[in-house]
C-alpha cells in the first residue's frame, strides 16, 4: 500500500486535519488555516457545477483565449472566477496568480492585504470537460515578501521550495483533496451525504520505482534521440528489472499525477523541437506538483534541474516535467544527459 490506512481516523475531517495541524506550530496566526478552508470551499462550489455541468449548459467554450492561447472552457471561467471571489475578501492573501490570467490579480481595495499569495491553475485538464474525464484544480501557496501593502509580483515569481503548502482537487469518479503543508501529503475524499471531506489516504508514500510511464507518445516523432531513446528502454522486455513497463496516459496532468502518486512510476512531459520548453506551467502546475511528490518520497525535474529550484523569470514560463518514483526520475535524467 501507498497510503497507510485511515481506519483509525475514519472520521477525521479535514478541517479538524488542518487545525490540528495549526496546533503543531504555537506561533501560528490562523492565516494559513483560514485559506485552506477557503480552498475546500471554493472546490465544494466548483465540484457542484462539474457534476451537473451537462444539465446547465455551462459544457464547452466561450469565445475568449487564455495568455497560453488555449480557449477557454466554460466550466475553467467559472472555477477561475469562483476561486477568486472565495478569496479575495478573507484577509489571508496579498496577492493571486491565476492560470487563466495574464497579469496577477490584485486583493479588492475594500479587503485588507495577508501575508500569503495563491496561485493556481483553476481547471486542469479542461480539454476533456465535454469527455466527462477526470480533470481537477492545482493551487500552490508561498509568503509574501514585500513588506506590506498590496502584493507584488515579485511576491508572486518565488522557486517552488518556498512553497510553505500545495495541492490539488480531483474531480472523478469521487471528489478528493489532496495538500501538504510540509508535513506529510494526506488525502481527503468528500462525502456528499455530509458535505465533509474525510481523511481517505494519510501520508501517502511514493514507491521508490515503478513499471508504469505517462506520456503522450503522439509527440514522439518531434523528441529529442535521448528522450527516444528512453522511452524504447522502457518498452523493452527485461523480467529482472520490470520491464516491459505499462502505458497510461489520461491526458490530464492532474488525474496522471494523481495516480503516479498512488502507483509509482514516472509522468513525463518533454520538451520537443516545436515547444523546447514543452506545454506545463512552472508556477501553476509543476511547482505544487513537484512540492506534493517531493513530500511523499519522490522527485521531480525538468530532465536536468530539480524542478523546486528553478527560479521563475514570468507568470507563464513552461518547462519540462518529470514526475513521480525517485528512481525512475533519476533514470529518466541519465538518458536525458546521455549517460545512459
């Protein structure tokens, strides 16, 4: 098992999981606890309209692009909408950064300035809304590093290992979220008889390997040799180290991490000879993700660099992603360098 079970808390909430975890740090203010509870809101509100999206005629586009050029679903301006106004007015953030937005979304005059910043990517895996796939919302959470006053960008453009929580909510077959505070990464699946999440995965822990990859082998014709390479050593047969490996790929970031996270093995969106940078976002897809693996046991880089330790030059830079099991990262990094 990946995630020890939860029998003995069976009935642990997560708002209970969040203030008993505020009790572990004495000089904590409440902040931090007051903006996860918001995140759990505003996912009860989004989950709402996701499972009744076909009834409501909110399925499919709008006519408005997003700043990466992707059209914008329906359901993303809703969720997109919803997250900001469940936090703006709470007095625990100075600034938002939203996938979905160009520029950083400042706190209303009207509210008073925190000393937290909130980004977040507010539908991941929008393609597949009119699909009813699993699609879910990232969020990623940092200090602030201006003084005081309305946040900067500056508070917004931080490395990932300043992160002090992340996480994410799935949208499938159950509801579930999933955060870490730098203290263990704990899953919650909501009951919707009660309207609770209640504690379903505590301190999930990556396998060290695994035997599955995820990625999308219609690009492979554009990949770098190395990274060709790779993915033929994976497909070999070879019983004494597990190989052949398996194949799943969803094509929603957050359901295929999701799963690594579980299962093990490696997620990987490359880098080819149209997007060397590939298609992710630093600050609202690989930061939180990389923070969330990294606490279960795993790791996550760019093929070469260690994902938290880039520093971010924009809003929406892209880079590589490989994701899950530390060693198969680390394999993953030894065909990239050609060292293998």
């Amino acid at each position: 098992m990946t995630a020890q079970p939860a029998s003995a808390n069976k009935f642990m909430t997560l708002e209970r999981h969040i203030v008993e975890g505020e009790r572990m740090h004495p000089n904590a203010t409440g902040h931090l606890s007051s903006l996860l509870h918001s995140v759990s809101l505003a996912a009860k509100l989004i989950w709402r309209e996701v499972t009744k999206a076909g009834l409501v005629n909110i399925l499919g586009t709008t006519d408005r692009m997003n700043i990466s050029g992707d059209v914008v679903k329906k359901l993303d301006e809703f969720a997109d909408r919803t997250m900001y106004k469940t936090m703006d007015h709470s007095g625990d953030l100075c600034v938002m950064a939203s996938e979905e937005n160009e520029d950083i979304l400042q706190i209303p005059d009207d509210y008073p300035q925190g000393k937290y910043v909130l980004i977040y990517d507010p539908l991941d895996g929008s393609g597949n809304i009119d699909a009813n796939i699993t699609i879910g919302t990232i969020f990623s959470v940092y200090a602030r590093v201006s003084k005081s006053g309305m946040g900067t960008l500056e508070d917004v453009l931080q490395p990932g290992f300043k992160q002090v929580a992340a996480g994410y909510l799935l949208f499938g077959s159950s509801m579930m979220f999933v955060y870490c505070t730098g203290e263990g990464v704990h899953g919650f699946t909501l009951d919707p008889s009660v309207g609770e999440f209640l504690l379903s995965h505590e301190n999930i822990r990556i396998p060290a390997r695994g035997t599955i990859y995820s990625v999308n082998e219609g690009n492979s014709g554009r990949w770098e040799a190395s990274m060709q390479r790779y993915i033929r050593y994976l497909k070999e047969e070879e019983k004494e180290s597990g190989r052949p490996y398996s194949l799943r790929y969803i094509g929603s970031l957050v359901a295929d991490v999701h799963r690594t996270l579980l299962y093990g093995g490696i997620y990987c969106y490359p880098g080819d000879v149209r997007n060397p940078n590939g298609k992710l976002r630093l600050m609202y897809e690989n930061n939180p993700l990389a923070f969330l693996v990294e606490h279960a046991g795993g790791a996550a880089s760019d093929g070469r660099r260690r994902i938290l330790d880039i520093k971010p030059t924009s809003l929406h830079q892209r880079v590589p992603l490989f994701i899950g099991s530390r060693e198969e990262v680390r394999l993953a990094g030894e065909f990239l360098a050609g060292t293998r």
